[in-house]
C-alpha cells in the first residue's frame, strides 16, 4: 500500500471512529420522538405506542413531544434540523411525507432528502362514513344522488389537503357527479358534524368511528383500500363497489438524513423488535393499523411513490398552502 493510500485509510478510520465509539455507547441519555400533530390524535397513540416499545428495547426513556402545527410541517421539520445523532426522531405520516411535498408551496424540508427511514409502523384504510338517518345506504345511492341535477353532496375533513379532504377529491373524479367539500380545524369536529348530519359523508380512520358504527351513530358505505380493512371486515372496499380506489393513511418513523450508519442500525433494530413484539402489534392493530414489515430501500421506494401518488392529487383538489 502505497503512503497516500495509507494516509486515506487512516484518515477514514479517525473519522470513522468516533462515530463507531458513540454507536457502541448508543444510547446514553433519553430519546425524543416528536409527533407532528396534537395528543390524542391516531399518529399520537402509534407515536406513544412505538416509543414505549423502543425504549424498553434501547434502555432508555423515549420522550414523546407533540408539536403540532402546520399539517405536521413544523414538528417534522423540527427533527429535520435536529442533531443527526439518534436521539432525536419523528413519527411520520402520510401527511407529512407525502402530501406535504405538493400541498406547501414553500415546505421547509425535503421528505427524502432530510431523513432516513427507521420503521414502517403500519397503514390503514379510511372508512367512509355517513350519519345513522342517511338516505345513502349504499355507495351507488351517494352516487346516484351527486349525479342528479342540483344533488350537490358535502363531504366533511379534517382541513385542505389532508388524506380525508383528497379521498373525497379523489371520489369525485371517480364517480362525477357534484362534492363540495367543507374543511374543519381538525377531524373530531368533522366527525361531530357528519354524526349530527350538518354534513353528508366524510372518510376518516377506524379506530375514530368505530364506536360510532357500533352504536348506530354511523353508518360505514366503504373503505379507502383496495381491499376490507381489518379493523372493519363487513364494509366493502369501494373498489369492490366498481370505483378504482386506493388510498391508505400510514405511519413512519424517521430519523435525521445523516444520522450516522450504526446509530440508525440501532434504532432500526429496536423498531423492528418492538412491531415483532404481539403485545405491541395488539396495540396498533386497535388503532386500525395494518403491519407490514419493510426494509429501509422498501421504505425509501415506498416513500418515492407515495409522494408521486399523491401529488396528483393534490393538484386535482387545487389544495395550496403558502
């Protein structure tokens, strides 16, 4: 080996050293998991979920932060900017992930440049939902009804360009007919409406309406996969029901781009377990999750696609935040 090439080594391994020194070391104090969005929300209970389960795993407390705000923009960007040294991480989602990247038209990070990919927590369908007193029993009579001259139907969500506001963009082009959709400050006033009938139909996760199907409140017409969800296994998918249908909330969590290599090895490990772990898949499951195992290039390709998926979209509904 000639000196040159002896000098690149060594300075290789001095740099690669200290890294590798505090990944043995790794961890050594509590962990962060931000969740982007308010507590009590579904990405809350996955975040608090994981959290539980990886610090068991990793020794240490991880310490569950709510920064809500901006449609999960600034929590997100928030660990964007954070140290990448593994004690900083973040429950993404669909939103904040895919969605975001068309939606903002000034996004202060970039979904698949800023951050690596630690675990896939699980996706689930959305159902949709009418009031008990609906006239819609079906899917083909909300259809019916939007096709109609004047039968402008409404659709409920929890603001522009969230996963239920595009669901019902996306229904629209399917079906044709007349939607209007009317955006609230968050899904629980939505769902209150759609309960109360001040507004038609709106799609929304399972283990928000569930109840509600369960004491006649509501009444479920589909599910946003292309097949049954399996937190509901009598609604039909709305692709069964003759519309090319797919769409699916899911939930991610990540870490800061350059975190070193053995650290996110780390975390990776301990995410793996805890989803492994039945008493943790139990608890997902509840929420309406479905598990599927993946590996960090599945969830960067996985990534890619959702945000192409998406795009289109929000282009459609004409959905834009500055």
């Amino acid at each position: 080996m000639n000196r040159a090439r002896r000098h690149l080594v060594a300075a290789s391994l001095a740099l690669a050293l200290p890294w590798a020194a505090q990944a043995q070391d790794f961890p050594n104090k509590p962990l962060r998991m931000v969740v982007p969005f308010g507590p009590g929300t579904t990405t809350d209970i996955v975040g608090r979920v994981m959290a539980e389960g990886m610090g068991k795993l990793l020794g240490q407390t991880v310490v569950v932060e709510n920064r809500a705000g901006a449609g999960g923009s600034i929590g997100s960007d928030l660990v964007a900017k954070s140290p990448a040294d593994g004690y900083t991480i973040l429950m993404g989602t669909v939103g904040t992930h895919a969605i975001n990247a068309t939606l903002y038209k000034r996004l202060a990070y970039e979904p698949q440049r800023d951050f690596a990919p630690v675990a896939f927590a699980g996706y689930t369908p959305t159902l949709l939902v009418v009031p008990a007193n609906s006239p819609f029993k079906t899917l083909k009579d909300l259809a019916d009804q939007a096709k109609k001259p004047g039968g402008n139907v409404s659709f409920a969500s929890a603001g522009n360009g969230t996963s239920g506001h595009l669901a019902g963009e996306l229904l629209k082009a399917r079906m044709g007919g007349e939607m209007t959709h009317v955006p609230y400050k968050e899904g629980g006033l939505a769902l209150s409406d759609v309960i109360g009938g001040q507004v038609q139909f709106m799609f929304y996760h399972p283990a928000a309406v569930l109840p509600h199907l369960k004491t006649g409140k509501l009444r479920a017409l589909g599910a946003s996969s292309s097949k049954r969800s399996a937190a509901a296994p009598d609604v039909p998918a709305i692709a069964e029901q003759g519309f090319d249908f797919d769409l699916v909330a899911w939930f991610m969590v990540y870490a800061p781009s350059a975190t070193p290599a053995p650290v996110l090895a780390r975390l990776r490990e301990a995410a793996a377990q805890t989803l492994a772990n039945p008493e943790t898949a139990a608890k997902l499951t509840a929420q309406g999750l479905e598990l599927r195992a993946m590996k960090p290039d599945e969830m960067n390709t996985f990534g890619r696609s959702e945000i192409g998926k998406w795009a289109d979209l929000v282009r459609r509904s004409g959905a834009q935040v500055d």
